[in-house]
C-alpha cells in the first residue's frame, strides 16, 4: 500500500493563517478551524452488506447521513473520516472499492450559535434543516464541499486540498 | 432558485448541484459497426426538442453523484416527475 507522508495528511498552506477565527453573523458568534488530522476513506460497493461485513463496521443506512465516522454520499459510495491510525482491512477478490484518500481533502469546523447563518452564505441548501447525524456532499459558492453536522451548532467542513486556501477565506469572509 | 427532487438522495435540493446530461432513455447501438452513416448520425445528433414535455437526464454532481432522469416541460421549466435509471418514463406524465 502507498504510504502518505504525514505532512501531506497535516500539513496545509491555507495562505492567510491557519489559527481559529472567531467572527459572527447576524450576531451570533461562531468559530472557524482548521480540524484536527484524519484518516479519510473512499468507499464504492454496489452491495452495502458485502461493504460493512469487508469493513467490520456498520454503515449508515440512508443517503445523506453520517454514522460511526463513516458518511453514505450516495446509493455506491461512502466516505470515512477517522482518527489517524485507523487502516483498512486486507480485503481482496471483491466486488468493492477501498481506497485510502487521506491526503486528498482537508477538514475545517464551523462551531458556534453562527454556524448554520455562516453556511448559509455560501451554501445553497436548507441548513437550518440540517439536523445532527446528516451529512452530504454539496457546494459552498463554487466549490464542492462536504458538510458534516455533528451538533446543532457543530458542522465539519470537507474540501478537497486544492480548494482548501479559498474555501478557508470565503469562510471566514463569510463569518467576519 | 428551482429545487429538483433527486430519486437517491430522496429530498428536493438546490438546482446548482445538478448538472443537465441531455435526452433520456437513448441507447447506445449495441453494434455500432452495424449502422450506416444515416443510422449513427440519427443515434448521436437528433433529438425530439419537443415544446412541453421532455424526458432528459440530470446528474447530482455535486450531491449523491448518480445520474437519474426527469420529464421537465421546456416551455416552464418545471419538473413534473423525477425517477431512477433504468426506470421506464412514468405513464401519465404529459399534460
Ligand atoms: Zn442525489
């Protein structure tokens, strides 16, 4: 297996800073941060069963919802956000996808009575419906995002790396 | 802003994470070396362009990333029905 080198999963260049910001919208106050290193996971199975019996996990049921660190993005495919360390099964001869993909995107946190209003800038879904346990892929402007809600007032925020510089400036535009 | 019902996702979600992928329910000749000229350019370029109800393929792309299909009417714009791949155009939807 390729090994990812730990600056790859940690490390990111987000141009303006990568401390908290604390800022408000509408006032109330909410809090972007950078979030803590993860292992991420792409997964692509056709049979959910044989996906969750490979993994030794059990897997949200419904599109749209996160369980266990692992969110279910459509009918095929799921995406695991774990703590560092965690590895995949040796699983082989299987009609499955399991790919390590932790150095692909990176995570922020939107925490605070704000959030929901913080989002809402950029992000042309429903937020305020976004109730804890949900999670879904989607945009902020324009670019593609994930939006994981972990609390009422709790979000994590997936983008690619790439995007990762703009989308931290739009966000804290957006709270400022 | 149009929300659009996606049939995996199971809710309406904003019209910017979809993107347009064309008439429905077109099948790809299973021999294209069998067809004329005629044949292929009917399979790639002509399309019914009706006024009012059209079956044509969406994608979620920036949501479940599945492409499904629906009858829109291209004369309002409104999305009468939406439903999965592989399911036949529902009966009943022209007006
Ligand atoms: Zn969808």
């Amino acid at each position: 297996m390729l090994e990812i080198a730990p600056m790859a999963v940690a490390g990111i260049d987000l141009k303006r800073g990568s401390q908290p910001i604390t800022g408000a919208v509408y006032g109330l106050p909410v809090t972007l941060a950078p979030a803590a290193p993860l292992v991420r996971w792409s997964l692509r199975a056709k049979d959910a069963a044989l996906l969750s019996v490979a993994l030794g996990r059990t897997l949200p049921d419904r599109v749209g919802t996160h369980h266990d660190g692992i969110a279910r993005l459509g009918p095929d495919e799921w995406h695991g956000l774990l703590p560092l360390g965690t590895t995949l099964p040796a699983v082989s001869g299987q009609p499955l996808g399991m790919v390590d993909v932790s150095a692909r995107s990176v995570g922020f946190t939107l925490e605070g009575p704000g959030a929901v209003a913080a989002l809402t800038r950029g992000c042309p879904l429903d937020v305020a419906k976004f109730t804890p346990g949900r999670a879904t892929r989607t945009v902020f402007e324009t670019v593609e995002i994930q939006i994981w809600c972990l609390a009422p007032d709790r979000f994590h925020v997936e983008v690619w790396r790439s995007f990762a510089p703009w989308l931290w400036h739009a966000l804290a535009e957006a709270i400022g | 802003m149009i929300l659009i019902h996606c049939p995996y996702c199971e809710e309406d979600r904003p019209e910017v994470e979809f993107t347009y992928g064309g008439e429905a329910h077109i099948a790809r000749p299973l021999d294209p070396g069998a067809l004329d000229d005629r044949q292929w350019e009917t399979y790639l370029y002509i399309r019914r362009n009706p006024r009012g109800a059209h079956a044509e393929r969406w994608r979620h792309a920036h949501g479940c990333a599945r492409f499904f299909n629906a009858v829109r009417d291209t004369v309002t714009d409104r999305f009468e029905v939406t439903y999965k791949t592989g399911e036949p155009r529902p009966a009943g939807d022209t007006k």
